[in-house]
C-alpha cells in the first residue's frame, strides 16, 4: 500500500522530518505517536500533498505508484482520505452535495459515469447507519456551525462515502472529548477492510483503547525512533516519552 523510504522534509527552510521509513500493508491500522513537536502532522501533511513542505529527500511509493509526483487532488482521487483536508467550513453548500460533487470527480478521474440520484442516495443511508449520523446534520452547510463531535462524525461519514483505501487521520486537535474519540475510533473500526489502510496521528493513548492498531510507531526530532504493536502504546501511557527521548537523545 504505502512504502515510505529515508523521507525528509522541510517548512520555510526548517528540517521536521529526518529521514522517516515506514511500510504499510493493506489491511492494517498503523498508528503514529510522539511528543508535540515531534512532525505527525509534518508527515500526514507531506502525505496529504500539502505545498507548504517541502520534501528534500526519499520516496514515498503508494500503490506501486510515485505518490509525490501526484496533485494532491489526484491523490486523493487515488484513494488518500486526509481527514483534515476536508473540515472547512463551505457555507451554502451541504455535507450531501459536497460529497456528490467529490464522489463524481473521483469517478470521472476513473473513467466511470457519474453516480445516479438513486444509487447515491442508497449509498447515503448505508453509510449514515454505519456511522451512526443524522439526516439534518448532512443537509447544513458543511461543518458551519458544527459542534467538534459533530465534525468528527462529518469527517467519518465522508470517509465512509469516499470508501477512501488510504486513511490519513491527524487527531491534531486538542479539544477531543471523551465522545468525539469513540466517533473517530468506532468509524475506523466499522470501515476497515482487508483491502484499506489507516495511519491515526495521536498522542492521545486514549484513542487507542478504542482503535486497535497492528502497529505503533512513535516520532521523535522527525524520526521514527520505535516501533511495536499496542502494548507500546499502553507503555507509552504508564511511562511518557521521556525514557525514549533519553534513549534518542543519549545515543546522539
Ligand atoms: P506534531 O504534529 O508532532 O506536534 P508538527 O508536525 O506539527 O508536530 O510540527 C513539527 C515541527 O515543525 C514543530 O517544531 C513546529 O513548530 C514546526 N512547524 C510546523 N508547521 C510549521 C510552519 N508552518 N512554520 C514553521 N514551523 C512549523
Ligand atoms: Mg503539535
Ligand atoms: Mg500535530
């Protein structure tokens, strides 16, 4: 799915990422912890195709394809869902429109014909059942207004509309209650396939009491400098990233 290779980056001429290798199969949850600073959103951004970084060195192979020679919009018609690329608020146009308008273009990209008003709408009532969200929050305009749960919920809904095979979630925000967690969390655990990958930025080990992920990796100075399965996670939690960052940082 996704081959990561000694990836560096850059912002306004500052290093972040250090030389990241990372590969992830289909069918796996990956999730990437670490202490503030430490350059998640850096690396789900340079994913994401977003033009203010700059990357000065690596490759980044999706699919057997160059994902750094793709616009950001054709990564995400070739299926990369980046959830923070979407949580703009569009006044005048809805949640349902906004998707039938992303569905059409990610279909014509493919060479298919556009979704018919039936099929889409059937579409829509699977996937609102699966993620468990209302009618009348799709009708508003997209997230004007939206409570933070209410755009988690938006966030999944398009996820599960798009039936993206490439997740990017950068759980970025620090106001994520107890609640908007077990949204995201159910939403990745309901849409996960043998087919679809996902990578959850966190340094939440909250979120991961809900997502099980088959991998944790945590970030340090935009490397990864450990990995392990959930019990990392659960140790990450009892004993902070100091011991890790003493590791790093001694070995330096
Ligand atoms: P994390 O998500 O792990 O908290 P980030 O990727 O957001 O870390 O940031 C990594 C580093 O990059 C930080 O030192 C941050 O200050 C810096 N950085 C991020 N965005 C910018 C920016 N737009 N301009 C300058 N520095 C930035
Ligand atoms: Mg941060
Ligand atoms: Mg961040």
């Amino acid at each position: 799915m996704l081959k990561i290779k000694n990836l560096h980056a850059s912002i306004e001429g500052k290093d972040i990422l250090n030389g990241i290798n990372l590969e992830i199969k289909p069918g796996e949850v990956h999730a990437i912890m670490g202490p503030n600073g430490s350059g998640k959103s850096t690396l789900a951004s340079v994913l994401a195709g977003r033009e203010e970084y700059e990357v000065t060195d690596g490759e980044i192979e999706y699919l057997g394809k160059d994902l750094l020679d793709l616009s950001p919009e054709d990564r995400a018609r070739e299926g990369v869902f980046l959830a923070f690329q979407y949580p703009v608020e569009i006044p005048g146009v809805s949640t349902t429109n906004f998707l039938k308008t992303a569905i059409n273009q990610i279909r014509e990209y493919r060479g298919q014909e556009p979704l018919d008003a039936v099929s889409f709408l059937t579409t829509m009532k699977e996937k609102m059942k699966l993620v468990e969200i209302d009618q009348a929050l799709l009708s508003r305009s997209l997230n004007e207004g939206f409570s933070g749960g209410e755009k988690k919920r938006n966030e999944i809904f398009q996820m599960a509309m798009l039936e993206p095979k490439l997740s990017i979630l950068d759980e970025t925000d620090s106001g994520l209650d107890i609640d908007a967690l077990r949204i995201v969390a159910n939403g990745v655990n309901k849409l996960k396939t043998s087919e679809t990958s996902t990578i959850v930025v966190t340094h939440y080990q909250r979120l991961l009491d809900y997502i099980v992920p088959d991998f944790v990796h945590v970030l340090y100075k935009g490397k990864i400098v450990k990995s392990g399965d959930k019990n990392l996670a659960l140790e990450l939690e009892e004993k902070g990233y100091d011991w890790i960052k003493e590791e790093v940082d001694t070995a330096t």
